[in-house]
C-alpha cells in the first residue's frame, strides 16, 4: 500500500484543530503539528470550555502519545513556518477567528516551500461564497473569501470545508445563551423553527476533513458536510431531546427582527453566536444545491463514514 500524506496541522491546539490532529493519526496519516510553546489561549465562550476541559499540557501529551510529530514555534516566524511546510504534503489550517487574515502569511510559507500537495484554509463553517450573515459574523466570512480567492490567484492546490454548525456551538445547549446544557424546561428557538441547518460533531469534521485530504476527487473543491441525520430543522431537533428526557418543553419562538436588535444590543460572545444562528436557523444558509463543478456532497463521497447522529449526540445529556 502507498504511504499516506503527510500531513501538517496549525492550530492544532484549538478547538476544532486537535480533532482535525486525531482523524489523520487514526487514518494513518503521518501527523505534525506546529505549536507555540505558550500556556494557550483560554476561549471566553462557555461552551468551548464545557467542551474542552483538557490543558494544552494534556493535549500536548497525548499527540505525544499518538505518535504527532511536535514542531515548536509561532506561525508568524516565518523560517520555522516554511520548514514546517517543507516537511508535510498537506496543510490543513483551524486557526481561530481572529486568525483569518494572518493565513496571508502561510500563503506566503506555502508558496516559498514549493512542495504542497494542498492547503485546507481555516472555513469549517458556511460556504463563505453563498451566505446571509449579519455582523459580527459576516466580517469573518468575508476574510474566509478573501483568502480563498488569494489562494485560487496564487495557484495553491486547496480543499475548503464546508461543515456548517459544530454540535458544540449549537446543540451543547441547544442554542441557548444562559447555559451549557440542553434546557429541560423551556427552549428559546431564533426563527420560526422550520429552517434546515446541518450539525455534525466536531470529531466528525475532522473525519471528514482527512477523508478529504486523502481523496484526490476534493482537489480544487469545496466539501459540504451536510449528512442526512443531521440536516434539520428546530423543531425537528427539540422533539429527539424532549423523547429522550420524556418531558416537553415550553416554546418561544422569536421573530427575526427581534433577533436581529439582540444581536445589535448584546456583546461579544452572545452578539457573534446570535448572528451565528441567525445565518443557519433563519436565513438556512446551508440550504442550497451544489455545484459539482466544484463542490463534493460529504455524505455521498464518504457514505463509509459512521457519523454520530444528532439524537445519539444527545445521549451524553440525559
Ligand atoms: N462551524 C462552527 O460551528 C464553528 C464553531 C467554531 C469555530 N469554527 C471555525 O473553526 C475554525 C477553527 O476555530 P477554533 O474556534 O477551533 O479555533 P481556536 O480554538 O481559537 O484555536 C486557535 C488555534 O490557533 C493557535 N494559534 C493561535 N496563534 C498562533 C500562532 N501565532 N502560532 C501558532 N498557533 C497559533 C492556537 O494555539 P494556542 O493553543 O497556542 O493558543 C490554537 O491552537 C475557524 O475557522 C472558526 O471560524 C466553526
């Protein structure tokens, strides 16, 4: 059998990235992972930290123990990058947010390294080319296609994730901002509750991610992961977490445009996760029919993939 890609993980640490890390190393891919030598930073969403319990020692230990190859360094010193880059054939990048912009920089590596196979920019959200997102979400995919369209001018072979909304960011509390739990008794739903949206797991993503990266049919496309299980719509969902607790909740169903003035009134984190289901739950920014000249339906490549469904993700809660 030919030897797997190897493969070069930044953000590795993060809360998507080290998911992105165990996918490849469970695939047999050769893992690296560029990491700075930093305590980490610690997430000011609840919801990642209820997640995310681990330390950046523990995580780091365990790559360890799995065999990824640890680079020490900061992605903005560019020689360590551009030797990082030299090592691997595939570059998948889960810098957070507030990182968007600075890809420009491992452009630049990847370009200067001359060896990659392909670039997975840092998207693992909506398809940043077809959406409705307000501020201050719409910002940050608008960074997402700027970089998409630098790498296309530059000629970098790329694969962008189109992986909607992470269990974690939406189903964890079932898009409530008081708490990081589903709730039991009663559940605020933004929208009418009858718009799809796609959840997936966020292992699941990184699955997905590596079957990617090891396909040669994702050169130059987009990958949506939208599974069938788990394209649904709120009031599709609220019912598989009411039968599991045997109990039903109350409903307050809240318009758009109030929405839309909470968004505009509240703060970073509640402001962002807001216009986050704004974009899926009212706009249904992953409803939409691909284009197979350049995108890959997730679930009809990679019908091999055993994904967690949303009602077994709830399993955990009860
Ligand atoms: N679809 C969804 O529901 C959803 C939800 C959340 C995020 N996302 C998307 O997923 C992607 C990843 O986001 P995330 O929230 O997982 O990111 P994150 O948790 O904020 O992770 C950021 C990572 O970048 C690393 N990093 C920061 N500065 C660095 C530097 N100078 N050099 C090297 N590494 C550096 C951090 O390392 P340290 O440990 O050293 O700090 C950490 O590993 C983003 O595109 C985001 O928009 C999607």
């Amino acid at each position: 059998m030919a030897a797997k890609d190897r493969i070069l993980v930044l953000g590795a640490t993060g809360s998507m990235g080290r998911h992105v890390v165990w996918a490849s190393v469970k695939a047999g891919n050769p893992t690296y992972v560029l990491v700075r030598n930093t305590p980490g930073a610690k997430s000011n969403v609840r919801l990642v930290k209820a997640a995310n319990p681990e330390t950046k020692e523990e995580l780091l230990q365990s790559f360890i123990n799995s065999g990824v190859n640890i680079i020490e360094g900061d992605m903005n010193d560019h020689e360590t990058l551009v030797n990082a880059i030299k090592q691997v054939h595939t570059v998948i990048c889960t810098l957070g947010k507030q990182l968007i912009g600075d890809q420009v920089k491992i452009i630049e590596a990847i370009k200067e390294a001359g060896n990659v196979k392909r670039f997975f920019p840092s998207e693992f959200g909506l398809d940043v080319d077809r959406h409705e997102a307000v501020e201050p979400f719409r910002e940050i995919c608008e960074e997402k296609a700027k970089i998409r369209r630098m790498i296309e001018a530059e000629g970098i072979p790329y694969t962008y994730i189109c992986c909607f909304a992470f269990t974690g960011y939406y189903l964890r509390n079932l898009w409530q901002l008081d708490t990081v739990v589903p709730p039991r008794n009663k559940v605020v739903i933004v929208g009418n509750g009858n718009v799809k949206g796609a959840f997936v797991t966020e292992a699941d993503v990184g699955t997905f991610t590596i079957e990617a990266a090891n396909d040669p049919r994702a050169l130059n496309k987009a990958v949506h992961i939208r599974l069938p299980a788990n394209y649904l719509t709120s009031d599709e969902i609220i019912p598989l977490w009411e039968k599991k607790i045997g109990k039903t909740l109350e409903k307050i169903y809240v318009p758009e445009e109030q929405v839309l003035k909470e968004i505009q009134k509240s703060s970073f984190p509640n402001n962002y996760l807001l216009a986050l289901y704004h974009s899926q739950l009212i706009k249904g920014d992953a409803v939409y029919e691909i284009d197979p000249a350049k995108d890959i339906e997730a679930s009809e490549f990679y019908p091999h993939v055993k994904y967690t469904t949303v009602d077994e993700y709830f399993n955990q809660f009860v």
